[in-house]
C-alpha cells in the first residue's frame, strides 16, 4: 500500500513570496489533515478534511493560509503571502475513518520543510 | 478542553537501558491516547494508542504504555533501548471521536553506546 505523499520535500523563499505545497492520501482515506510543524514543537492541525468539506480550521491563519481538497482526493495548501514565522514543516496525514473514529489512526507523509528568508 | 505535557524534551539512556517517555494529559471526557515516533526527516509513524480496551498497551519495535487515569498519564516504556531507536516522540491525546488530536511537545531520545 501506497504511502502518503508530499511534494515538494523542500522549499526556500523570501518573505512576501507565495508557495504551495501538494498532497495525495492514502487511496480510499476519506479524512485529510494539514499540520505545522515548527522547530522544537509538536505538529499543530491547521484544517482537516473530510471527503472534501472542512471539519476543522479554526488553527489556520485565513488571512494567509488556504487549502482546498477538489473531489476528496488530492489537496492543496497555500500560503500567500509568507512571512518569516511560517517556516516550518507542513505535514499532511490521511485517515480511513470518518472524523467519529477517535481511535483511528492517522498516517503521515514525509512533510515539506519550509524556509522563509 | 484538552492538552498533553510531555517532561523532558531531551532524554539520554545508555543501549541496552530501560527508556521511559513521560507524558501526563488532560481531557473532560474518556480520552484516546497516542505515541509517535518521529525519525530525523521523516513524518510521524504510529507507535500505539489507548482506545478505552486494555490498560496497558503493547505497540511496534517492542514500546508499551500504561493507562492510568487516577494520575493522568500514559508513559511509554521499552525494556531495553536499541541505537536504533534514537528519534523523537510524541504524545497525542483526543478528547472524544469528534476532536482534533493535541500533540505534546516531543521528547528527543539519544541512546549512547
């Protein structure tokens, strides 16, 4: 079985810039999750998915942060535009039970590692 | 609402010593609770997890934690630490089927030769 994947594993930008990080769950994962990881901390939720609508979001910096997830595959988090503090690892993780499931377990991709200069 | 506090962000155990991982919660209601281990560059694999079954739990690479709600606390312990098993690890709790999962801070484990 297939992992999560994330791409790109590495991104390096000046403030102000956009960037956009891309992730496909595990096939069949209904539930998707977008966390921040910065240096030193544990992964914080930035918004989860389930099928395609938002379960929770109420960690993402709207103002800057957005993430859709067209036809409950593949989603996308962007960030525009990027200020220092957001570099950090962005991890996505995917779940094949509905967000009901609390003792589900959540599989995460590599992460992708942002710097803001 | 709930949080974790894991003590110690950075422990040391000689190879072949026992590890212990501490991590104390806080939830209103019946709590799941989670380990992940973290390699350098890597995403966060799933150790274990406590859904309300047995007390003590048994998970991957020989790790197991215990339950205990009188002290509110799920620490993980492996008899004897192996090289490879230097990682970071996190402590995860879900208050309900409907919350998100709160990550503690992680502890970073360093086995010596």
């Amino acid at each position: 079985e297939a992992g999560v994947a994330q791409s790109p594993r590495y991104k390096i930008i000046e403030k102000r810039q956009s960037v956009a990080f891309w992730c496909n769950p595990i096939s069949g994962h209904a539930t998707l999750y977008w966390y921040q990881q910065i240096l030193g901390q544990g992964p914080k939720l930035l918004i989860q998915f389930q099928n395609n609508g938002v379960v929770d979001d109420s960690q993402l910096p709207k103002d800057r942060f957005s993430a859709e997830r067209l036809k409950g595959v593949d989603s996308t988090l962007k960030i525009q535009p990027a200020k220092l503090e957001d570099s950090a690892v962005y991890l996505c993780a995917s779940s094949s039970a509905p967000s009901g499931g609390g003792g589900n377990e959540q599989f995460f991709g590599p992460g992708t590692r942002l710097t803001v200069l | 609402a709930q949080s974790v506090t894991q003590l110690g962000s950075h422990v040391s155990v000689s190879e072949g010593a026992l590890v212990l991982l501490r991590c104390n919660y806080s939830s209103s209601v019946p709590p799941y609770l989670f380990w992940y281990v973290q390699y350098p560059n890597q995403g966060l694999q799933l150790l274990l997890k406590y859904t309300s079954a047995a007390t003590l739990v048994k998970g991957i690479n020989g790790f197991e934690a215990e339950f205990k709600k009188s002290e509110t606390s799920f620490h993980l312990t492996k008899p004897s630490a192996h090289m490879s098993d230097a990682a970071e690890y996190f402590c995860a709790v879900r208050s309900g089927g409907y919350q998100k999962v709160t990550f503690g801070t992680g502890t970073k484990l360093q086995v010596i030769p």
